[in-house]
C-alpha cells in the first residue's frame, strides 16, 4: 500500500489510505490556504473561473510545491464530453479539449479539476499506466469512463471516485430520467424534480469495466462546502482538483 495526500491548509497530510503501487501517487486538493479570495476563495486552481490570473498560478504552485510534484499537472480544457487523451512523447498539447487523461509516462502529473462533478482515478495495479476522468452528468452520459478504461490495456485495476455533488444535493429535472436508470432516481422535493445518484451510477460504470477494486470518498461537496468548492451551492466559484502520477 502506498500514501494518499491530501491538501489541509496547504499543507499535504496523509489520510485516507488508498491501495495504489508504490510507484504511484495519487493527491486531492480543498479549497483551504490559498491566495485567492471571494468567490474563489482560497485554493482556486481553476484559470477559467474568471479569478485573477496571478493569484491562480500563486495557487498552482502552492500544490506543486506541498506535494512534491515531479512536473507541472497536466491541465485540461474540461467541455464535459468523453474525450481522453494520451500524454505521451516530450511534446505536449497545452490544455487540451479533453474530460480525460492517459499515460504510461514516468514523472508525468494527470490532473482534474472540478466543483461537483466526480473526479475519477484510475491505475493499473501494477503501476503500469494511469488515467484521470471528469465525471458529470453530461460526460457519464457521453461515456467518459468507457472511454478512459478503454486507453488502459491493464485488467487489474484500482480505481477512486472523488468528492463531488451527491444524491442528497443533486436534484434535477425529469429529462434525465431518459438518460439514466430509474435505480438511481429518488424523490425530489415536488413532482417535477428527483435526486440522482451520480457517484452510483459512476460506480456502477467501473464495475461494468471489470473494475473491482473501487475506493469512493463518499464526499458531498455541497455538504462539505466550507471545505470544497460547489458550483450548486455558490455559483461563480473556484475549483479543486485531483492528481496522479507514477514514477520509475
């Protein structure tokens, strides 16, 4: 078993164990002790939010620096679709239109940020290749996770579902009862509205994959929103992120 970090006051704590390969590291951002103020207060790495630049990159360091990143984190230009895209080679596309990441490459940093919707780890449990999705309702429904397993090769792998918006905040018009099973529906607060279950149903997906080691975080950023960005609950906010990277 190898360590989890996790960012308190950016400071970079272990918690929350996480089986991975010991060449593997895995991390997950608040929004605590960062430079940036309100609305993105504080630890927004988010460059698309509207918050000042400086401040952001302020922000990006900071977690460069507590997590010991070996590169800057490969960022994404995030458009809820199912793109997954492989960092491969010495040339890098920067911020792609993607909702995932893929590599086999040492020393290279797969980063996603969010502000409900789930962020998905992935890693072979051999260490071999790793991948990191974005996961809301639009890019399960587009078929992100497929799409991430399909860039692994492995078929041992180990995955991690994120903090983000969960079925006790998630309310949604009865469209989505087209796009998703009724299993994962619940009551919603009048005949027009139901709760869906998100991180269940993208659970549910990895199993699907052959996935069988699932680890969720079960977080709920609405209910831990003094500690995680919401774009529910706040509206104009910042964003948080998860990383994973491999080494040797």
């Amino acid at each position: 078993m190898h360590w989890w970090k996790w960012m308190v006051n950016t400071m970079a704590e272990l918690e929350q164990p996480w089986e991975l390969a010991e060449n593997v590291f895995a991390a997950c951002t608040n929004r605590l002790g960062g430079y940036s103020t309100s609305p993105y207060a504080e630890l927004n790495l988010g460059r698309h939010v509207g918050d000042q630049p400086g401040r952001v990159r302020l922000n990006r360091d900071v977690i460069k620096t507590q997590l010991s990143l070996p590169a800057e984190p490969y960022w994404l230009t995030q458009v809820h679709g199912s793109q997954v895209v492989e960092v491969a080679g010495l040339t890098r596309v920067s911020n792609p239109e993607a909702d995932g990441s893929y590599t086999r490459r040492v020393d290279t940093v797969l980063a996603i940020q969010v502000a409900d919707c789930l962020p998905i780890l992935i890693s072979a449990a051999d260490g071999s290749e790793i991948a990191a999705l974005h996961a809301g309702w639009r890019g399960l429904h587009a078929g992100v996770i497929q799409a991430g397993l399909a860039r692994l090769s492995s078929r041992d792998l180990v995955a991690w579902v994120g903090p983000g918006i969960r079925q006790c905040h998630f309310e949604v018009g009865l469209e989505l009862k087209a796009v998703f099973p009724e299993t994962y529906f619940c009551e919603g607060n009048d005949d027009q509205h139901l709760y869906l279950d998100l991180a269940g149903y993208a659970v549910n997906l990895l199993r699907i994959g052959g996935v069988t080691a699932i680890q969720d975080s079960q977080v709920c950023t609405v209910c831990s929103n003094e500690r995680y960005f919401s774009h529910r609950h706040e509206g104009l906010t910042g964003r948080f992120a998860a990383l994973i990277w491999k080494t040797r």
